[in-house]
C-alpha cells in the first residue's frame, strides 16, 4: 500500500523549509511575518514556523489587510 508520509498542504497556502526566527531554528512551513526596512543599511525579514505562529499569535505578511 502506497501512502504518503508528507501532509497535504492547504490549497493556495505556501509552504517553504526555512529558518524561523523566534526558535532559531530550521523548520517546515515557514511564512514571512515581518519585513524590517532601513533607510541606510540591509533591513531583514523574520520567517515564523506553525507551531511559532500559533503560539504567539503571528500573522504572516501575505494575510493581513
């Protein structure tokens, strides 16, 4: 029997593997949550995984209004 050990993805939800930025860690489903801009210098981004998100409420970027 053929299964899939990979779960389904919601459909037009993006999923990447990245760092997430509030457990310093590599993790699945990572989405962007902020973008950090600066006139003079590199700005920066965070990546927030599920579980980081759930956690402390984080709404990625591509979802606010």
């Amino acid at each position: 029997m053929n299964e899939s050990t990979q779960t389904e993805a919601t459909a037009g939800t993006p999923t990447s593997y990245g760092f997430c930025s509030w457990h310093n860690r590599f993790a699945d489903d990572v989405r962007l949550i902020d973008v950090i801009e600066q006139g003079s210098g590199s700005g920066g981004v965070q990546y927030a995984c599920g579980p980081c998100r759930k956690v402390h409420g984080l709404v990625p970027f591509a979802d606010r209004p």
